[in-house]
C-alpha cells in the first residue's frame, strides 16, 4: 500500500503493479482496493498497463475529510495522475465510471476514458428514486444505522430481498458495513443524471478524449438505454455490449476489451 496526499490534506491509499502507461481503476459503491472488482482486475491489466487501484475517500485505508463534495473525489483521482506521472488512462465502473466522466469533463491528463454501466436513468424504462431517497439514506447514515443504509441501496438497485436478507449472514457483510456511510457519496455523483430525463449534450462537452461506454446484454434495459444515450451525447466514444454479461461484469471478458481500447 502506499498514500498520495489530495489537494485538500486527505490521504488516499493505492496499490500499484505493472509495467507500461499507466491506468487508473476507479470502483463503484461500497467497493475499494481491497474488496470488489478492481483487485482481481488489476492482476490481468497489470500483465499490460501499470496500474493504480484505490480506496476512494472514506473507504479503507484513505481519509475521510468532510464535508464531502464531487470536487473533491475528482481532486483525489488528479492526485493519483500526478503520482502516475501526469497522464493516465482511466476505467471506472458504476458509480466510479460517472466519477470518472466528471473527471475527464475537468481533467485534461485522462488520455482515454473507459465506463461501464454508470447508473443513470434517462427514460421511463424504469421508475427514478423517490425525491426524498438521498435524504433518507443520508439519515440512516447519520444514525449509524449503516445495515439500514445497505439494505435501503441494495434494493434501490434491483437486489432481491431474499439476498438482502441473507447478505446479513455472509462474510461479505463484515466487508461491505464499514463503508455504508459513503453511499452518499455515490448519490452525489449519479443522482442528478437519475431522474428519468434525458441526457444533456452539453454536460460533457470537454470529455473530447477517446470514450468507451459499455454495458451487458443481459443488464437491465434501463441501464442499456442509459449507456446508448451516454454514447451519443459525448463528442468522441464508442459503444460496445458484451454479450452475456449483467452488471457483475466477468473479468475475463472484460478485461481484453479493455486491453484492446486502451492499447494493449
């Protein structure tokens, strides 16, 4: 493990393996350098990129420096492209691929851009979260009522109930639990892109650096709409469905497409 130091004091803890330009992975909710994706994903990038996997602020072993803001995420992923040298490619999945989108719109050191299934709805697929929805998660965060706060976004995202009941009992609960406080944070990057409207062309119009957005033939329509109209509003990207795939995306399908976007 070793720490980069963001531009408002917080420490943000990174693993590093590889050789090559490098590429940073961006996790989704409730995932970190430890736990998720993004560790076994490394591995197999690493035999191509050099990599840089993190704890986003507020998760494992990174600081938590409040109040929090979407700048701020973006200030810590900019410290991790300094730490590789000033440029970087960038792949983030879920809530880490809107994060990383916001980044590219602002950063000019992400060289190429990959996403995959950001969270956004943009038509009437599938209804939006109720209005009230961040403020009540926010509420049983601030009571420390974080299996509450998990359960609550577990069924927000189509979870069935059965599992959410039985996560409870599982070893990933003990893993998932210390971080339940940072789903706000998450919220704050998706929610405005997840009230049934359509994407704004104008949003990210600096995002000009080679896009991939892709998803799973066999996610969710919802998501699939979403990730066809993020595709066509931004200046520069490309589609691609992996067939087969849901939102728990196989490793070993993803990863040579995203050796092949990236150059490999």
């Amino acid at each position: 493990m070793q720490k980069v130091i963001s531009k408002d004091g917080t420490p943000i803890a990174f693993d590093k393996a590889g050789q090559g330009l490098a590429l940073i992975l961006v996790d989704g909710a409730l995932c970190g350098r430890s736990f998720g994706p993004m560790p076994k994903l490394a591995p197999i990038l690493a035999q191509h990129f050099t990599v840089y996997w993190y704890d986003r602020r507020g998760r494992g072993d990174s600081g938590d420096t409040t109040p929090y803001t979407v700048d701020r995420e973006i200030e810590d992923l900019e410290a991790l492209i300094q730490e590789a040298g000033g440029t970087a490619f960038v792949f983030g999945v879920s809530s880490g691929a809107a994060l990383a989108l916001e980044a590219a719109n602002r950063l000019p050191n992400i060289k190429k851009l990959a996403l995959y299934e950001a969270p956004f709805i943009v038509d009437d697929s599938r209804e939006p979260l109720m209005e009230d929805y961040v403020t009540r998660l926010k509420a049983l965060v601030a009571a420390d009522r974080r299996g509450d706060a998990i359960k609550m976004f577990m069924k927000a995202v189509g979870v069935p109930s059965f599992f959410i009941f039985i996560m409870r009992f599982m070893p990933v609960w003990s893993k998932i639990l210390p971080v339940a406080h940072t789903l706000p944070y998450d919220f704050a990057i998706v929610n405005p892109h997840q009230h049934g409207k359509p994407l704004s062309r104008k949003r990210w119009t600096s995002v000009l650096v080679p896009t991939l957005v892709a998803d799973g033939s066999k996610s969710p329509v919802w998501m699939r709409n979403a990730m066809q109209a993020l595709a066509s509003v931004l200046p520069n990207a490309q589609r691609r469905t992996l067939e087969g795939q849901t939102h728990n995306v196989s490793l070993k399908v993803l990863a040579p497409v995203l050796c092949e976007f990236f150059g490999a």
